[in-house]
C-alpha cells in the first residue's frame, strides 16, 4: 500500500459524475465550456460511427478535420471515418463494415486540433448488447477496464470523459449500467493507486457524463449509494446475490447449448444448481443486508457464513447433549424438538454442498476464486461442517446409547460406536451420506487445485 504522506489526492478527487452532453460538456455552474484530453466515444465494433454518441461525436470530430487545407468534398462522418483507417493502419478505401473492435474492447485514435477546440484523443468503447446474462455483465465491465488502460497508457491525459455505455440502443437499463460504471472505474483508479501512484496522481478528472434529463436524479442517488466507497478507497461490487442467481439461469439458457456446447444433461444440471440456491436464501439476504457495494464486506460475510454452517451442527450436538444429562424423560418425549436441530442441520449442509458444486461447475459463469489460500481454509472448514453434522444425525440416532465423542469418533475416524446394532434404514442412509460425503471433497478437491494449477483473475 501506498504510504498515507504520498497519498494526497484520493479517488473522489478525480472521479464523478456530472449531467451533460458529452461533446459539449461543461463545467458544473453550466457557464464554461470544458476542453478535455479525451473522450470515450460509445462506439459500434466497426467503429464507423452512429447514433446517439458516436454519431454526434463524429460529427463534431469531422468539422474540425474539415479545415481550409483540407477542401476534400465528404461528410464529416466519412472524414473522421477515413481518420480512424489510417491510425490503424488501414487504407481510407477499407471496408466500412470491418469489425475493428470487439465488444469489451477500447481503441485510442488522436484527433490534437488546433488551436484546441476539442479533446486530443478519442477512445472508442465497445460495450456489449444487453441480453440480459452474466456474460454481457462481465463484458460491459472488461470494456470500462480497457477504456481506463487506455487512459493509464497515454501519459498526457489527464481529464477524460466517458459515457454511461449500453444504455441507450444497446439496452442495458440504465441503473445498472451506471452502478457497473462507476464500480469498474473505481476499482480501477484504486488499482492504478496502489500500483503505480505517479500515474494515478497525473489524473486531474474523469468524469462520468449523464445525457439525458430523466436520468440525472437516478444518478446522483446512485452516486451517493458508492460515495462512502470511494471516499474510503474500497473495493466496489455491483450487483447483489439476487441479481447474479437470476443474470445466471438466463445465461444458462441462452448460451450454454449455442456458446459451450453444453447440451441436455449438462445445461440441465448447471441450471438446477443455479435455481437450487434461491431455496437457500438466508446466505443471500445476509449479503444484501451487509454487503451492499463493499467487495470486503462480502468476501467476509461469506466467511461468516461458512462458520456458521461449520458450527451447527457442533452446537445442536451440544443442546442435545445437555438435555440428554439433564432431563431424559423430557428428551423422551419431545423428539420432535430433536428431528427438527437435525433438520436444521440438513439445511445448511445442501447449502453447503449445492454452493460448492456451483463453484465447480458454474466457473465460467462465477468466476474462480480471489485467493487460492483463502478457498482452501474454507473448504476445510466446509469439512468440518459435513463431519459434525454426520456426527449429530449419528448421535441423534442412538443418543440414549453413545457419548457425544463416540459420534465424532465415528464421523472422524469411522469408529462404529455400536458394532452389534443391526443396519436399520436410518443408520444406512447415514453411512451412505457419509461415503458420499468423503467422495465429495475427494473429488472437489482434486478438481480444485487442477483448475488452479494457474492463478486466473477474480471477478466480483
């Protein structure tokens, strides 16, 4: 980290977000016209130009090539156009309906006018079409990630503006693109922070341009929900537990069969894991309460989460063991309270285990983990769970026979506390969860450090 007697100038001193047209964008009493360094055009993957702003963009960009030395007879579109083969090495006679750019992608072409009249580079962002999957999320992200490399590249920028992307004929709703925005550049701006302080500290402004009037209200309260995030230079998320499950199952149906090949059985078995998590909604709701948009925050509600689940079973262990010392009869006759501890057990333990399958085989859509150490005590603790949670129905079993570490003996070690207790239906269907289980982190494990052998990049 960046020692606090250097670090003077903080994210929200450059970042935010300001209504505005984009090519006439000025400053906030509305008096003065900004000049900037460069603008971040919305571009299409031709990069040819279009409506909204990339249309008026090349317009204003074309006037300004248009000068007396340059009396050639073509719009203003078609001049810029011709500008934009040339700096990527193109003849002016290539195709226009070339893709130049893929979606998530950014390239930088300088205009330098003068005298200055308009910013000196223009980056063109491809955003994705909104389809409503995770894959459009993460590619609307991967773009503000490369508009912001091309910034950090180019060592005389330093005021930018860039456009909410996708939300207009490409359909992203617009909260949700302005919250990914703000998210990705601000995660983004901290990373450079950390990294390469000098190259952050030449930033004077970026700023976030809202066009249209309906929107401006919308994006100053969304603003405001990140402002503590920024101010404290935390690590931004920008969606909830909700909304993943649900940009998942539309993946899932989408692409899955059309993009990876996976068909009946696979695509069915990846949709059921992803519907199976809304039946445990406890862990989500949790993570809206607390997590809100503060990467930390979540990471450590899951840990939260995975203690809890390790330890409940150990504490419906101890109730019943309690009750057991200090009032049989009364255990006697109130089973009922006993099934439903194990119940409750059980709950916990398919959360457990459906949320690990879904990091297994939903990777592609989730995600790996952010730190291979940090996935490896968890899955321990993970273990644990599963083993006091077989030594409770164990124990709930035949409570009136066995101590408490007799059922762990058993669930640990594979100690049988009742060797000569015929196999009734119940005990069977605990060995065999127990057989199950043990395969389960077997095989959960060796997959794990296999699709890990190389480190690949976290996405929230």
């Amino acid at each position: 980290m960046i020692s606090s007697q250097f670090s003077d100038k903080r994210i929200d001193d450059i970042f935010t977000v300001i209504p505005g047209n984009i090519v006439d964008l000025k400053d906030k009493d509305g008096n003065q016209i900004l000049i900037l360094d460069a603008i971040v055009n919305a571009a299409k993957p031709t990069l040819m130009g279009g409506s909204g702003v990339d249309g008026a963009i090349h317009e204003r960009v074309g006037k300004i090539l248009n000068q007396p030395n340059n009396p050639e007879n073509m719009s203003n579109e078609k001049r810029f156009n011709c500008m934009i083969k040339k700096a990527l090495g193109e003849e002016e006679n290539a195709p226009d309906f070339k893709i130049r750019c893929e979606a998530g992608g950014a390239v930088t072409t300088k205009v330098d006018p003068e005298p200055q009249e308009f910013a000196k580079y223009i980056i063109h962002a491809v955003g994705p079409k909104y389809d409503g999957g995770s894959g459009c999320i993460r590619t609307l992200k991967k773009c503000y990630d490369s508009i912001m490399k091309e910034i950090f590249k180019n060592g005389d920028i330093k005021t930018v503006a860039i456009p909410v992307i996708s939300s207009g004929n490409y359909g992203f709703p617009f909260e949700f693109a302005l919250r990914i925005a703000i998210a990705s550049i601000g995660n983004s701006l901290l990373k450079e922070k950390n990294r390469n302080y000098d190259n952050f500290q030449r930033l004077e402004r970026i700023y976030l341009v809202i066009y249209e009037q309906r929107h401006h209200r919308d994006a100053t309260n969304i603003y405001k929900k990140f402002e503590e995030q920024l101010k404290t230079e935390k690590h931004m998320v920008f969606w909830g537990a909700w909304e993943k499950q649900v940009a998942y199952c539309r993946e899932i149906l989408k692409n899955d069969s059309s993009q990876r090949n996976y068909f009946t059985l696979t695509k069915m078995f990846r949709l059921f894991l992803v519907a199976v998590r809304f039946l445990f909604p406890i862990p989500m709701l949790i993570e809206k309460f607390f997590g809100k948009f503060s990467w930390k925050m979540r990471k450590e509600v899951v840990e939260i989460n995975t203690l809890v689940r390790t330890f409940i079973p150990v504490l419906c262990l101890a109730i019943i063991g309690v009750l057991n010392k200090m009032d049989t009869v009364w255990l006697n006759t109130h089973l009922g309270f006993v099934r439903f501890l194990s119940l409750l057990s059980v709950y916990f333990m398919l959360d457990t285990i459906t949320y690990i399958l879904s990091l297994i085989f939903l990777t592609d859509l989730m995600g790996p983990s952010a730190n291979r150490i940090r996935t490896n005590i968890l899955l321990i603790f993970n273990y644990m769970g599963m083993l006091f949670g077989i030594a409770q129905f164990y124990y709930t079993h035949f409570w009136n026979k066995i101590t408490i570490w007799q059922a762990l003996d058993y669930s640990i070690l594979g100690n049988a506390a009742i060797e000569e207790n015929p196999i009734t239906m119940t005990l069977r269907v605990i060995e065999y969860s127990k057989a199950g289980i043990q395969f389960f982190f077997l095989v959960l494990t060796f997959t794990f450090f296999l699709s890990h052998l190389q480190q690949r990049v976290y996405m929230e």
